[in-house]
C-alpha cells in the first residue's frame, strides 16, 4: 500500500484485493493542516492503516498518533498535547442515493484522500481550555 504522507492520499492501484496493511511515519510539519493556532510539537507522527479493498468499496480504518501545540488560553504559551484518534472512511465506486450511508466516491484517477479523516482526528483532540500548568497565572504575571 502506497501512502502520499504529505498529502494524505492512498493510491488505489498500490492495494491488493481484501485487507491491506501499513505503518507510515508522517511528516508533521510539511503537511497543511489548515487548523488555527495548531501546529506539530514534533515533526513526526505515526499512521496506522488497514484498507479492505471489496468488490463494491473501500473502507479505510487506522489510528494517527502525534505531537501537536496550542497556544495556553491564559498566557499564550505553546501546550503540547498528545492525539491518539482512530480514523474511518468509506469509499465507493457508485454510490446509492437510496441509502444514507456516508460513502466518498472514488475519484476517476483512484486517489483516495484521507486528509479529511486524519484532520478531523486532530481537530477532535484539541484540549477544550488548554493550559500551560493548571495554575499559569495568565498574561499579565510573566
Ligand atoms: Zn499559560
């Protein structure tokens, strides 16, 4: 299975039929992430995928852990924090306007975009009030 670890995009031509596996180290800092005041503490994190190529779709699960930094709500430090979010995607070929069931279709060149998922993983692990220290006293104290 063949990954674009900077555009987050699985080639279909490099799977095999059934499930498919692979780890691959992403480059943190050279991907877009497009999010506000979010960006790598560390400049590698891991994606683990497994794609179940069917006859009818594709359906892609995995796992992204990383490093990434906020700025403190209260004195504007970076805070790191740590993401451990598992990813799902279902794609299809044909998709059944009858169903509801969320499926991307795949695209004529057979590139499979899971930026989405993997940002999403990253927006869902942002901390809701992020603190440097539980008592940082705020800006006006440093
Ligand atoms: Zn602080």
């Amino acid at each position: 299975m063949k990954l674009d670890t900077v555009e987050l995009v699985i080639d279909l031509k490099s799977l095999s039929r059934g499930i498919n596996r692979g780890v691959f180290i992403i480059p943190l800092d050279k991907v877009e992430w497009n999010i506000e005041d979010l960006e790598p503490s560390e400049s590698k994190g891991t994606l683990e995928l497994m794609v179940d190529y069917g006859d009818d779709a594709v359906l892609c699960s995995g796992w992204f852990d990383a490093q990434f930094q906020t700025p403190c709500a209260r004195c504007l430090e970076p805070v790191s924090f740590s993401i451990s979010e598992e990813i799902y995607r279902e794609y299809t070929w044909s998709p059944d306007p009858a169903s509801d069931e969320q499926r991307e279709v795949i695209p004529q060149s057979g590139k499979l975009d899971i930026f989405a998922a993997v940002q999403e993983a990253v927006l869902l692990s942002i901390p809701g009030k992020p603190l440097c220290s539980p008592d940082c006293a705020g800006i006006c104290y440093n």
